[in-house]
C-alpha cells in the first residue's frame, strides 16, 4: 500500500507560476511511474504529465512547454509556467507499482485574476 501526500494547491493569477508536490509513503519500493492527473468541474479526469522510473516522461499536449514533471520516485514535482484559467481543475498525484494504481486525495490550483 502506498500513501500519497500532495501540497502545493491554490490560487494563482493567469500567466504565473506554481509548483505541485505529492511524496509517497509505506511501501515505495518498486514504483514504476508517478504522475499527476486534473479534473475540471463538469470534465472527466485527464492525464496532465507522467514519469517513469527510467526518467521518461510524457505531457500532455495542451500543457507541453509550460508544465515539467520531475521526480525520484518518492517525490513527484509538478512545476506549472504560464498558467491559463483553463488549467483550474483538482490535480491528483498517481503512482502504478506492480500494476496497481494508487492516488493521492486531490489538491485544488484556480487560475483566476
């Protein structure tokens, strides 16, 4: 069982910056990727960015060149440039360890003036 801990949620004005964070715990050891999902009021949840424990990773097109992901499979790091309203949604942390998905409870980033 892993357990996942985000932070980094809030409000930020369009063209900012903000950075997501999500650290796992218990059993770690043989994670295989990390990533980060959002779902918008009204939308199903989507892919915004994941990494593998080979250090490849994959954004989704509408974040490509404004959102990296980083991590050393305990952290996963989501740092998020030239935001745009439409980037408000719930963020959710992911890890797949053995086949298995586990997700964090979800952290809130409005971009609003």
């Amino acid at each position: 069982q892993v357990q996942l801990l985000e932070s980094g949620g809030g409000l930020v004005q369009p063209g900012g910056s903000l950075t997501l964070s999500c650290a796992a715990s218990g059993n770690i050891l043989g994670i295989a990727a990390m990533g980060w999902y959002r779902q918008a009021p009204g939308n199903q949840r989507d892919l915004v960015a994941v990494i593998t424990s080979g250090g490849l990773t994959t954004h989704a097109e509408s974040v490509e060149g404004r959102f990296n992901i980083s991590s050393d499979m305990k952290t996963v790091n989501l740092r998020m440039n030239m935001m745009k309203p439409e980037d408000t949604a719930v963020y959710s942390c992911n890890v797949r360890r053995f086949g298995l998905a586990s997700w964090g409870q979800g952290t809130q980033v409005t971009v609003s003036s």
